[in-house]
C-alpha cells in the first residue's frame, strides 16, 4: 500500500475511534474521499487491524466503530502538530485570550506526558527546530478582548448546566441594569461576546463580556431554542453587530482580481470573474458599518454595486473622517 493510502486509512481509523456513535459507509466514504467500494475494504482492512472494531445497527443502515481508542503507536502526535498547537496557545495569549491559552498549553503537556518515551525523543527536536524557525509576522491592530477565567468559566457551566444567568450589564440602553437571560453561547472575537436572550424572549442578543459584573448561575432552566445555530447566527454579520440581512455586491477592480480571487469577505460569498478583467462578489450579511469600515483598506479598488444603504454609510464615514483631518488643527 502506497504511503498516502496508508495516511487516509489511519485518519479513518482516528475518526472510528473519536465517533460515539460510529460512521456509516457514506460517512467513512466522505472522510476518506474515496467511493462506497473503497470505503467498504478499507472498512475490512481496519477490521483486521482493530479486531475490536464493532457493527452498530442502526436501521435502515449500519454504523461501525472502534471503541476504547486507539493503541498509542498510532496516535503519537508529528512535530508539525506540537508546534500548532503551541503557536496557537501563543497567539490566543498575545490576542488577550490567557484562559483559552492555559487550556492549550495544559493540553500541550498532557499530551507530552502521555507520548513514550522513544516517541517524545524522536519528536522532541524537531518539534523544537520548528518553533526556532517559524513564527507569525502579522499583527492585527485593534482593541484586545479582555478574557476573565472566572466569567467564561461560570458561562460555559450555566450553557452546560442548561440554566438561566443573572448580571449586571454596563452598556445597551439600560446601562447599569440587572439582566436575567437564557444564554446561547459565546463568541469570540476582536471583542468577546455573549450571546443570550432576556428571559421571556427568544431574540438574541450580544453582551460584551467585559461589561458583565456580578455574573450569577440561577436555578431556573434556560437554553437556547432547539433550532438555534451559534454558528450560523455569526456568519450572519460581516462583523458583530446585527440587524437585518442584506444582499451585498460588491465590484473589484481588475487591478485587484487576483487580490480578490484569493479573500475571504464572508463565509456566504461568490466569486465572478467578469469580461473586463473585474470581481463581482456577492453574499449575504448584517453590519454595513463594519463592512464599510473594511472597504476602507481597499481603496479606490471596491465599487458598492449594493445595497444603497452600504454604500451611503461608507460616503457618510468618508465625509466624517474628510472633514476632521481637512479642519485646521490646533498647533502643539
């Protein structure tokens, strides 16, 4: 068997060893990219690794899985993922995010602690090499999210808990005011955020967490609604806020296709090559003062083809920063 047929067999073995619930042959097909017959033997070829592989009925199918994990040998981590995980425990720490960093680095060491001993020495170097010789250039400005242990701790038990919180909130409209709200989830982000709904109502809404004082877990049930998606409702906003969804097109400039070709402005868009050499990118979102707020960095590259809304914004901003650095400024 060819090195890369025997990578994809073992991420299909890691996967049968992570599911519960086990996979179906169309789930094994689509973790492997390969069609139904090759999932079925290499189906049969882990059956022969793992003997303790089990069949799951679950009509009108059937579901296999590989319970209590699999054997170390197969499990050791590579250099490559050491590294990530300690980069990204070291970026969460330079963006404000020490809870979730702590969590990664005790990661890390778990890990660590439970390679052999051959394994770790074999690693070890150049897992230390990588570190020395990579590393992140690009530091983004903007406000640093604030992380309290304690809050997201109390959050994620109460989300866990299936209960309603109660805090005092410095912001909204009701600044200062106590808050009883079922919460959601939470986003993180250039802020951090809450997600929750007052109690009594169904409408999310977003609390920065370094405004919530006084967090306490209630006894009363609260969770968010069964067809409530976290992640969908983010990838609603080009950026926090929300509002109502709009219909974006935007126009790039043939100058900055390729540039175009390869951004991401939001999880929803397409990309259209156009006969003049120009991008034509549309999808769907709420937070134009956001998005306005972006096209800035492009320049005179973005043409708001629509809505009028965005586009007024981005004139009204352009006027707004126009007129304070064209009035005269105080000498000093």
């Amino acid at each position: 068997m060819r090195h890369e047929k025997a990578e994809i067999l073992l991420r299909l073995a890691r996967s049968l060893a992570a599911s519960a619930e086990g996979l179906t042959l169309e789930e094994m097909a689509r973790e492997a990219g390969v069609g139904r017959r090759t999932a079925e033997r290499m189906r049969d070829a882990l059956a022969a690794l793992f003997p303790q592989m089990e069949e799951l009925a679950d009509p009108p199918t059937k579901r296999w899985r590989i319970p209590q994990g699999l054997d170390g040998l197969f499990q050791s981590p590579s250099a490559e993922e050491l590294v990530e995980l300690s980069r990204t425990a070291d970026a969460l720490h330079a963006a404000g995010a020490p809870a979730r960093a702590e969590a990664l680095r005790t990661l890390e060491k778990k890990i660590r602690s439970a390679m052999r001993s051959a394994a770790l020495r074999r690693v070890g170097p150049d897992a230390e090499a990588l570190a020395r010789a990579e590393t992140t250039v690009a530091v983004q400005a903007g406000p640093r999210p604030a992380e309290d242990p304690a809050l997201i701790g109390a959050l994620r038990q109460a989300v866990m808990a299936m209960k309603a919180v109660r805090f005092r909130y410095r912001g909204g409209s009701r600044q200062g005011a106590t808050r009883d709200v079922a919460p959601y989830g939470i986003m993180f982000g250039r802020a951090n955020y809450l997600v929750a709904a007052e109690l009594g109502s169904s409408e999310p809404r977003n609390y920065r967490l370094d405004r919530i004082e006084g967090l306490q877990i209630l006894d009363t049930p609260a969770t968010a609604p069964e067809s409530f998606s976290l992640q969908d409702y983010a990838a609603r906003s080009f950026g926090i806020y929300q509002g109502e969804v709009e219909d974006i097109v935007l126009q790039v400039a043939p100058e900055a296709a390729d540039d175009a070709m390869g951004w991401r402005f939001h999880p929803t868009q397409t990309l259209e090559r156009q006969a003049d050499g120009s991008v034509i990118v549309r999808f769907q979102a709420t937070g134009l003062l956001e998005l306005s707020w972006h096209l800035f960095t492009w320049g005179d590259r973005v043409r708001v083809v629509r809505p009028d809304a965005l586009r007024a914004i981005l004139v009204a901003e352009l006027e707004r920063a126009l007129a304070r650095h064209t009035a005269s400024s105080p000498e000093g």
